[in-house]
C-alpha cells in the first residue's frame, strides 16, 4: 500500500502595523496558496515608523535562523519604500510591492523571475475593484467579524507620514462590488463587517459622481439588511459628510463607534503636521456626532513629541483628550522618517519624545477607565469574539461568564471593569 504523501510544510505569515496590513495578509495566505506557495514565511511590513521597519528585519533574520530552508518574502511598505533594503538582507528570497503582493501568480515559483518585484506605486490608477474580488471572508474567533477593503492609497501629505509612497494615490472599489462583498459575507454567517483602507472616508473621491463615504455606508445598510452590524475603521475627522451623519443618527445597526486620526490637540503642531483639522474642528466633531448619538465612543491616534512641540502644546494634546471624552487611544511616539518635511525640522530630544508618549499612555489608561467605569450597570449587546470575550457596540471589550459561540451577539449585564475591559456575568436570556 502506498504511503500517504506528507503535508507540505507551511506558509506563515508575520503581519507588522495596522487593520489593514491584516486584511491583507489573509489575501495573501490565500494568493499564495492558490499559487502554490509551500515552506514560506511571507513578511508584510510596515513603515509607519523606523521601529516598525527594525522589528520586520529582526524577525526576517530570527526566521532565517529558525527555518533555514525556508523561502523567505517581503512585501508591505516598507518593502515597497524601500525594496533594496530588504533586498540587500542576505535572508531574503523575494521583495513584493504593494500593488504585486495580492496579485494572481505573484507566489508563484517562477526561476528566471527577477528577485525584486516592487513597481512604482503611484502609477497606479486603476478603480481598485481589485480589492474586493475573489477576497477571501477572514473572521475572528469563527464567523464573527470580516473587513472588507473598500480603498487604498491617500491623496493627503502629511508632513510626517511617508504611507502615501508605500499605498499610492487614493483607489476606491466600486460600491456595487463592496455591497456584493458584504452580502455574501452576511449570507455566510458574518455578523459584522468593518470597512477598512488607508483613508476610508475619502472613498469615492476617484468614481464617476465622486459619491461621499456616507452614500456608501448608507448603501450598504439599504441593500444588505440580514447584516447585523456595519462598522468603520479610522476616519479622518475633515472628511465626514452629512450622509455618514445621517446614518449615525438614523441606523443602529452602524456601529456606534469612531477611532479619529487626529495626531495632536494643538492648532499650531497640526498645521506643521499638515493636518487639514484644528482643534475646534474635532471638538466639533465630537460634540456633533454625539448630539445625534448619544451612545457613541470615540477614539483617536495621537503623536507625541512632533517636532517643535513645546511643553504647552504637549499639554494642549492632553488637555483635548478629557475635553473630547475620548475612550480608546492609539499612542505614537515620533519618529522621523526619512524623505519626509518633518524629519527636517528641529527635533525633540528622544528623551522628552519617549516621557511624552509614555504620559499619553497613561492619560489613555485614565480615560478607559472612565469610560469602563461608565459601563457598569448598563446591559450591552456585545458579539462573542471567541471564549468568554466580547466586543461591545462602542467597541468596549467585555469579559463574561457563562458560554457562547463566536459569532454570536449577547446581551450582557455589567457589573464591573479591570483595567482593560468591562466585566459581566452570563449572557443573559
């Protein structure tokens, strides 16, 4: 009798930096597979700062040691910012760009093929129907949660940002193409989708009509009505329209959450950011949405020790996050990257950078336990992420008691916080 063959040894795939990165990886988990990919380790960079970059070519280097007969790829952007970096890495088999690594045949063993595969990134105009066709339905904790891609790229420059070089120019799929996607993520049991992309609410800018984010949203809550819960990533506080407000005020199965890209509290570090917000305008903002929707939660990313940032300016970004009842804080030390505007301007010693993120942190911690606090004695309805851990509405995390499934949505009862989370006892009936 024949001996079965063995499995061919796997392809792993080490994801670095943001959602989207991690959407991403499972199209390439899938590209690979249909390419037939085997004993790989696929590394998808990020290069939002130099600590991100350092941490992709350790791991690259401590795989190599770990499994030396492995083939070994780069892609993501930083390979895409800078591919002969990565190229240079004697570990390194095959560099990726951004626009190659979800491609057709991209894993595909191919001999004569050049080693570096990384093309200019903002030559790329094409609708980015790409981003939803043939994507596969990636959950948490069974069939709970997908993303779906609904843009690329960013037509914006901030002084300190180099991801427009690593994703390109603003793309935008097809409304008809994303609501087809979350359809059949809701027919296969998803009960909730989040979309996600570079700079979400500019969606639109690039299609006939240039409809606004909000048409999109509402859209997809119109023509896709077994979809429990619909919820966005990071959006841009300068680009929210009426349609998106409306939709927050009028439909509750938009989740009533918004993590804002907001960077600083200070007016005059924003407009050296090249920020197109103030601080009155997220001010506004908040003050805005939750005069519609009370129950919203907000969360921001903020960046600590920009360069020129005085202790007053600093106090500025502390002072805005009490100020806008922000919930859930994403903190960025900053880090110069280089071909930026920013990386030239006089700099705060690293030193006070460190001391200022780390009392960012901590003004986070306090915030979160405000809002946990705030939790108690309410009962949320919360979808079960895996075992004994769910996420709330306004993506407060909420540890039970008791047995549910993935997938499913509860209603808990809260009866106290950790530092981290809410805690509740047994879904009730």
């Amino acid at each position: 009798m024949n001996k079965p063959l063995a499995p061919l040894p796997a392809v792993d795939v080490v994801t670095f930096g943001c959602r989207l990165n991690a959407y991403e990886s499972e199209v390439i988990r899938a590209r690979a597979a249909e390419d037939g990919l085997a004993d790989a380790v696929v590394f998808n960079t990020c290069a939002v700062t130099a600590e991100a970059v350092r941490q992709a070519r350790q791991a690259i280097r401590k795989a190599r040691r770990e499994r030396p007969g492995a083939r070994l790829i780069v892609t993501g952007c930083a390979a895409q910012i800078d591919p002969q970096a990565f190229a240079g890495m004697a570990e390194v088999d095959l560099v990726l760009g951004n626009a190659e690594k979800s491609r057709a045949g991209a894993y595909a063993d191919q001999p004569d093929a050049p080693r570096v595969r990384v093309n200019d990134i903002m030559s790329v105009r094409e609708t980015a129907g790409h981003l939803i066709d043939g994507l596969p339905t990636t959950g948490q904790g069974g069939r709970a949660r997908a993303y779906v891609e609904v843009q690329n790229g960013c037509d914006h420059r901030c002084t300190f940002c180099v991801i427009p070089y690593g994703r390109g120019n603003s793309r935008s799929a097809p409304a008809g193409e994303v609501v087809e996607q979350v359809r059949r993520l809701a027919a296969e049991g998803y009960r909730e989708v989040v979309l996600t992309g570079v700079d979400v609410t500019s969606w639109g800018a690039d299609l006939p009509g240039q409809p606004g984010f909000g048409q999109l949203v509402a859209r997809i809550l119109r023509l896709v009505p077994d979809l429990p819960r619909l919820r966005l990533s990071s959006i841009d506080a300068a680009e929210i329209d009426g349609e998106l407000l409306r939709c927050l005020a009028e439909e509750p199965r938009l989740m009533p959450h918004l993590h804002m890209s907001l960077q600083s509290g200070d007016d005059m570090i924003l407009k050296r950011m090249k920020r197109r917000h103030s601080r009155a305008d997220a001010l506004r903002l908040v003050e805005t949405v939750r005069a519609v929707r009370p129950d919203v939660a907000f969360g921001a990313d903020l960046i600590a020790g920009f360069p020129t940032e005085t202790e007053a300016m600093f106090e500025n970004t502390l002072a805005l996050i009490e100020e806008a009842e922000l919930a859930f804080l994403h903190v960025f030390p900053f880090s110069p990257r280089p071909g930026t505007p920013a990386a030239r301007m006089p700099s705060v010693p690293r030193p006070i950078v460190a001391e200022r993120a780390q009392r960012l942190r901590q003004a986070g911690e306090a915030a979160l336990a405000r809002h946990l606090e705030r939790q108690v004695g309410r009962t949320l309805s919360a979808l079960v992420e895996r075992e004994g851990l769910a996420r709330a509405e306004d993506f407060t995390e909420v540890a039970f008691d008791g047995a549910a499934a993935p997938g499913e949505v509860v209603r808990l009862r809260v009866t106290g916080a950790d530092p981290r989370r809410a805690l509740a006892g047994a879904p009730l009936s």
